[in-house]
C-alpha cells in the first residue's frame, strides 16, 4: 500500500512514524510532508527528520509544507509537546536532508503522476497541505484512493475547546475541503483514540525491547503523558496519531460507522466542531467511516510487535 504521512510532530505522530517506517513490507513511504500545527513548520519539519535517522530510514524524503492554516492564525501545542515538539528525547540538527520541493506541490506532482487509486493519504495533523493541494489542483481528488486521518471528535467532546479536536480546530477550513472531497475517509477521532491509553505499564514495555527507536519513543511517551493523564485523570496519555497508521495494517482492530461528518466553520464558539450525523437523521452524504472502537490491547500488541523490529 503506497502512502503519504503528513504530520506535525508530535510525539504522538512519531510513534505513527515509527510504526509505518517498521512495516516496509506493508507500507510503501511514498513521502512525509509536514504542517504546522503542534508546534511551528520549522520544528515539525526537523521533528520528521530526526525520527528518520531514529528509524535509519535514509530512503524516506521529507517535504516541508505549509507555516500556517489557510485562513486563520496559526494555533500551537507546546502546553502538551514541549518546546520542541517532541519533548523526552534530546534533539540536535539532523543530517537527514529536507527535500527543497513545497510539500503541496510534492502531494500534487506525486498523486498527479500516480495510477488512479493506487495512493492512500495518511494526515496526523491539522489538514492544511491537503487542503491546499486540493484547492491548487482539483484533478488529483478523484486519483486519492483514500484518506485515513486523525482529527476531530463527538462524544468525547473537544480537547483544545469544548468542542472542537486540535487538527480540525486549528485549520477549520482545511478540514471542510477534505471532508467534502468524495474520496473515501476514515476518521480516527477523540472517541477512538481515548481508547488507547500510554499507561506506563505499556511505556516499560516499549522501554524494555531496549534499541535506540523504543527508547527515544518511550522516552517521548513518558513527557507525552504528563499532560493528558492530569487533564484527563486518566491512567495514560491517549496515542492518538497511530490509530491511523495501525488501521491500515490491522483494520479489523478497528470499529466504525459510515456517517455525515460536517465541520463547523462559521460560529466562534464551535469553531472546527465535526458534527457527526451518527443516527443519520439527516440525508447529507455519508462521507466518512466513523472509528469509535478499538480493540486496545490489539493496537498495543501491534504497535510493540512492529517497534521491536528495530535494532541499533
Ligand atoms: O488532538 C490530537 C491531535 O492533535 C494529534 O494529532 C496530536 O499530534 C495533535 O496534532
Ligand atoms: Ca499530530
């Protein structure tokens, strides 16, 4: 399966990396293109890199995106992340090349030179290189095979404001493009990805596979947690990036709904709301396939099983 990571890392969207980078067999990395949205384009961009020297993936190119969301002010999450982005791991300038291609144009040149569905769009973060590429070249929608992205939320209410999810609150307008773009969606919101807590029982447990990648991933895993599992009162941060990348390899982990998902982008108050249509009582479109199940210790078996494959 031929896919596109774009993210904003994120120490939830390194460990969606690091799980895509250990499945080479399942997962062609066509690229990584990266937003900002946790923290500046600047970090996330170097974040990406970095987890490629982790992963000694010298053959995955990264692409820097867009420094802000189309039409509002950029909203950032150090308050959770860390300065860096990816607080729990000592970063430095790494050697891993940033390609010098747009990574708007890079999804557009990719997508437009591909067969018709043969390339799947993985976003962890806020959806505007996605967006942008579907507004600057409307003929590459119908050639998207599908999109699997993190974002948005319904019964657990929102995260960054009462009801609206980072990703979609932050680029509201971004995710209204894609969420209206026909191509088949599948959306791993708050209401699956609370299911799967970092509780410090499964961090030890990634810790002791012991190479370079589980350390520096738990490592990031343990500051991860600290926010969430005091907002929260939970036993752990939820792993909210890897649900996406883990539905690829394992969909039957996974439970879901074919539904209306709309994104509020007018009211101020429920800005990036996604209004999930989930008793169908109206006759919008059925766009998107609703995850509000897991099978969590299936996720953690799988995630720890594809980390272990990486030595030092
Ligand atoms: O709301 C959680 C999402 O926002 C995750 O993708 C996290 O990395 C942040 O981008
Ligand atoms: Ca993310």
């Amino acid at each position: 399966m031929n896919i596109i990571l774009d993210c904003d890392p994120g120490q939830d969207d390194v460990i969606s990396l690091l799980l895509a980078m250990a499945s080479p067999g399942e997962l062609e990395i066509l690229g990584v293109t990266t937003v900002a949205g946790n923290v500046p384009l600047a970090l996330t961009q170097r974040n990406a890199r970095i987890v490629c020297e982790i992963a000694q993936r010298k053959d995955v190119k990264v692409y820097a995106g867009c420094e802000r969301p189309m039409l509002r002010k950029l909203v950032t999450a150090e308050y959770v992340h860390g300065d860096t982005g990816i607080n729990g791991i000592e970063v430095y300038d790494p050697c891993h090349p940033l390609e010098a291609q747009h990574a708007v144009d890079y999804i557009i040149e990719t997508i437009r030179s591909s067969e018709p569905g043969t390339i799947t769009l993985v976003p962890t973060g806020p959806l505007t290189n996605i967006a942008m590429a579907f507004v600057k070249a409307p003929d590459i929608v119908a050639k998207v095979k599908s999109i699997v992205l993190m974002g948005g939320a319904m019964r657990e209410g929102g995260n960054c404001t009462p009801s609206a999810e980072f990703n979609i609150f932050v680029d509201p307008q971004a995710a209204q493009v894609v969420f209206e773009c026909g191509r088949p969606l599948t959306v791993m919101g708050l209401d699956v990805t609370h299911q799967v807590l970092c509780t410090s029982d499964r961090i030890e447990r990634i810790r002791g596979l012991g190479s370079k990648a589980a350390l520096a991933a738990a490592g990031m895993l343990s500051f991860f947690d600290q926010h969430d599992t005091a907002k929260y009162q939970s036993a752990g941060a939820p792993l909210h990036d890897p649900c996406t990348v883990a539905y690829l390899l394992q969909p039957g982990l996974f439970e879901g709904r074919q539904c209306n998902v709309s994104i509020e982008t007018q009211s101020e108050l429920t800005m990036g709301n996604t209004a999930v249509d989930y008793w169908h009582v109206t006759d919008k479109p059925r766009n998107v396939n609703w995850i509000f199940a897991v099978d969590a210790e299936g996720f953690f078996d799988l995630l720890v099983s594809r980390l272990a494959r990486y030595s030092d």
